[in-house]
C-alpha cells in the first residue's frame, strides 16, 4: 500500500516514516515545502509540493495514487496564526480541502491530524463526541478542516492530539523538555504556567496511534495523547528531577502572566478509551516518555 505523509519535515513527520518504513506492506511517499530536512532519506520518496496550491497537490496524488494520505501538515504556532489569519485559513484549510478533492479521484483512505484546541477548555478532559468549541483562530482553523473531512466523499479518520513532544532533527526545533533542561543548565529561571491542564503526547505515541488508524483503516475520530493531566508547570518539575536540576528556578505562574495574542484552553487533555479498545493504543507515561527523549538528546 502507498502512503503519502504530509508535513514530512515536521516532529511527527519524521517519526512517522521510519515507522511505517519497517513495515514491509506499504510504500512510503513524503511531501515538504522545500528540500526534504530528514536525517534519513532511504527507503521511500520524498516530492516537494505546495499545499496551498490545488495544481501541484492534484499533480502530487495523481503521480502518486496513494492508498492512505496522512495529512500532517499545518500551520501550528497558535500566536502566529492569530497574526496572520489569511496564512493560517490557506495552510489549515485549502489545503486540507485541495487534498480532500485529489483523494477523492484516487479513493485514498484520509487521516487528517487535528489538535485539542478545537474545545475550549472548560470541561476537559475531552471524549472524541464532545462539542467542539475552539477560543482561537487556529483551533477554528482545525474545526473548519476537521468539517471539510466529515463532509467529504472519502473514507477517513480524524486524529487529534495534544502538546505533542519529542526530539526533531531540526535542532531549532524546541520542546518543553529540552527548553526546560537547557534553560535550568544554564542556571536560568523560568516562569511556567501551572492552570492550564493537558495530556501531553510523545511524538513516538502519536506516530504509532497513526499507523494503528493506517493498519486497520479506521474511520471515525480518535483522541491519540498521553494518559496522564499534567501542567507545563508539573511537566517540568519532573524534567528537573529526571536530569537532576535546580528545580527552585521554576517559578509556577498562571496564564494571566503572559501576554498573547492567542487565547488558549484553561483544560484539556483527552479520555483515550475507544483509541485503547478499537485501536490497541497504548501511550507511555510522562516519566517514559522522558526516558526515551533524554537518549535522543
């Protein structure tokens, strides 16, 4: 079978194919903006397209006739997208209903990534049948997209996440651990908002719920995360005893410190158990999860 992944370049991109790679059943295509930025780039197809443009992405599927897309591209900073909402409304959605319309032609199975800012935060954790209800303009974005897939003529699967970390190949590339770990190394303090709730998510999780919704083609949404609610603030608590820090300089805060464009969801996070029953999902918990990140950093 022929997967194309979008967003290949991105954190879950790149766990994505080594992980469908070692499975000998399906063809692995990647698509980008711009040169392909993996470390790896044997075993499958890498094809520069832009999403946003109806042409090259008709040319991309219908080179390709991919079995399963998995569309993981997207504009994701949420304080960007509030600035720029025409940039962000063209990333999240035509491009998700330009690829909507070519997988159409070439009757591709379609799992879109979505995100738990589509909700607003006040009744968290969150069941896949929960009202969404997004506060910013990026989760409205997502809600848009998650309906053109609904809408759609294809068989497809929706699956969102939350606060997704892990190691990327880009060393720009940040997350809560790393940022923590680096800062408190350097004898830094750092103000951590501690209400706003999550399950944050390793990406290695994230990649393998995905393969679970590819292997069996399933339809419908799933709610892919860790198991644990946590705080940033919690999060990094256990980043500093993990690598045996200073955790004195984390100083708790509430989101009211900040300013931000953007506003985001008191608590989230995400009930897990038709991913876990129908899938066989099973996600590491947080203290795991820093194991695997710390060998990779």
């Amino acid at each position: 079978m022929k997967v194309l992944i979008t967003g290949s370049n991105g954190l879950l991109g790149q766990h994505l194919i080594p992980l469908f790679l070692q499975d000998s059943r399906y063809e692995v295509i990647a698509t980008g903006r711009g040169a392909n930025r993996l470390p790896h780039q044997d075993g499958y197809r890498y094809e520069p397209a832009n999403l946003r443009d109806s042409s090259s992405v008709n040319q991309l599927l219908q080179k390709h006739q991919p079995d399963i897309v998995i569309h993981a591209a997207a504009m994701t900073q949420v304080d960007d997208c509030e600035r720029n909402k025409d940039a962000c409304w063209d990333c999240n959605v035509n491009a998700t209903r330009y690829l909507i319309q070519a997988a159409e032609k070439s009757k591709s199975f379609f799992i879109f990534l979505s995100t738990d800012f589509v909700f607003d935060g006040l009744q968290g954790p969150y069941a896949e049948d929960d009202a969404v209800n997004p506060l910013s303009y990026y989760g409205a974005t997502k809600v848009a997209a998650e309906r053109l897939v609904q809408n759609s003529h294809l068989s497809w699967s929706i699956v969102r996440t939350v606060l997704v970390y892990g190691v990327a190949a880009d060393p720009k590339r940040s997350n809560i651990i790393t940022w923590v770990k680096t800062n408190l190394e350097q004898g830094k303090k750092l103000k951590v908002v501690d209400d706003q709730w999550r399950t944050p998510t390793l990406v290695q999780d994230l990649a393998a719920g995905c393969k679970l919704v590819a292997d069996k083609k399933a339809t419908g949404i799933f709610h892919i995360s860790g198991s644990e609610t946590l705080t940033p603030y919690q999060m990094a608590v256990q980043t500093a005893g993990y690598f045996q820090l200073n955790p004195q300089l984390l100083e708790k805060v509430d989101a009211k410190t900040f300013t931000q464009p953007a506003k985001r969801p008191a608590r989230t996070g995400f009930v897990i158990n038709k991913a876990v029953q129908e899938l066989g999902y099973q996600p590491h918990s947080f203290e795991e999860g820093l194991q695997i990140v710390a060998k990779e950093i």
